[in-house]
C-alpha cells in the first residue's frame, strides 16, 4: 500500500492534491484534517539539523552521492 501526506491549502473551499508519477491506484481514500500547525513545525529539531547538514554538504560537493546504507550509517553515528 502506497500511503502520501501532503499538508495543502485550502482556496475557495477547495484542494488540489497532485499524485506522483506511476501512482496507479483507481480509487483511493480521503480522510480531511485541519491542520493549524505551521509545516516548519512538523519537524522535530533534530530532523531539521540532519537535513540541513545533508544541505550545506550536497551544495558544497553535489556530485558526490552517498550511498544508502552508508548515509544511513552516516545519520545513525550523529544520533548517537
């Protein structure tokens, strides 16, 4: 099951919720919750801090390309 959250705004009492590419479902389920927290809120500091470095060291060198196990293990020795 392929789940999207998306945080929206709403205009003239309506929305528009944009799929990615190769999502195929034909019928899906929509539940609507207001939302009064600001997105920037959404992320625990500490999720801000990693996505930031990740940031400063992509512009500062961006064709190197981590790779997944390593950026894991990368994420996982800052945490601790």
């Amino acid at each position: 099951m392929e789940a999207i959250r998306q945080f929206i705004d709403v205009k003239d009492n309506a929305i528009q919720v944009a799929l990615p590419e190769g999502f195929t479902a034909r019928r899906v389920e929509v539940i609507i919750l207001p939302s009064e927290v600001a997105v920037e809120d959404e992320l625990p500091q500490w999720q801000k801090e990693i996505l930031d470095a990740r940031l400063d060291d992509y512009y500062k060198n961006p064709t190197d390309v981590m790779d997944f196990d390593k950026m894991i293990e990368a994420i996982e020795k800052r945490l601790l």
